[in-house]
C-alpha cells in the first residue's frame, strides 16, 4: 500500500511540471517572451542560497527609507542646534587639536635631543 501512495505523489509531482511546462509555453505562444511573473510554481526549492529577486528590492526599498529617514531627523537637528557658525563646530574633527599637534612635536624634539646628546657622548667616550 505503501508503494502505491509513493507513486502516486511522484506522478501528481510530475503532473504539477507538466502542467506549469504547459502554461509557460501557452503564455510563451500568446506574447512572445517569458514574462517572469506568470510562474505558478514555488522557485524557492531550486535556490540554494541568496535572495531572490523581489527580496532584494524590498529589501533596498526598505534600506532607502531607513535611511532617508535618518538623514532628515540628522538635518532637522542639525538644523535646530546650529545657533553660531564657529570653525570649531563646522571643521570636520581629526585625531589632534593644534595645541596637541605642538606639544607632540615639542616633546619629539626633546626626544631626538636627548637621542643625539646620548650618542655624542657615546662617540667622545669611544
């Protein structure tokens, strides 16, 4: 009984092809071309990975909307903070300030000096 059931579903399984191989040749007579979005079947057990089409564009869709949405909630308040245009507040920041630039190179100075001053020594006393 078993087996009977099995070849039933394989035969309904390859009516189910038969009839979509139909309906695509049909719809390929009518226009022309294969219009993609006239398939009846699930292709999702032929993909083995990634998404599909239509899931990548909602997906960039969704994506879009985030962040349009973002970047306008980013200028509305940027819009309503911004009292005084000073060139702190507009310059992009780096990693040092000015001040900090000057007391680096202030310290690499002393630091090459005493390397110097060391190796002269080293030299005189050789």
């Amino acid at each position: 009984m078993n087996e009977i059931a099995n070849i039933i579903s394989r035969l309904e399984t390859q009516k189910a092809a038969v009839d979509q191989a139909l309906e695509a040749l049909r719809d390929f007579a009518e226009t022309g071309s294969i219009t993609p979005g006239k398939s009846t079947g699930n292709s999702a057990p032929n993909r083995k990975g990634g998404m599909t089409p239509e899931g990548r564009r909602r997906l960039a869709l969704a994506m879009r909307r985030r962040w349009a949405a973002k970047r306008t909630g980013a200028q509305a308040k940027k819009a309503t903070t911004k009292t005084a245009t000073t060139k702190k507040a507009t310059a992009k920041r780096t990693g040092l300030t000015a001040s900090g630039r000057r007391k680096l190179a202030e310290a690499m100075k002393r630091r090459w000096a005493a390397k110097r001053t060391a190796a002269q020594a080293k030299k005189k006393a050789a």
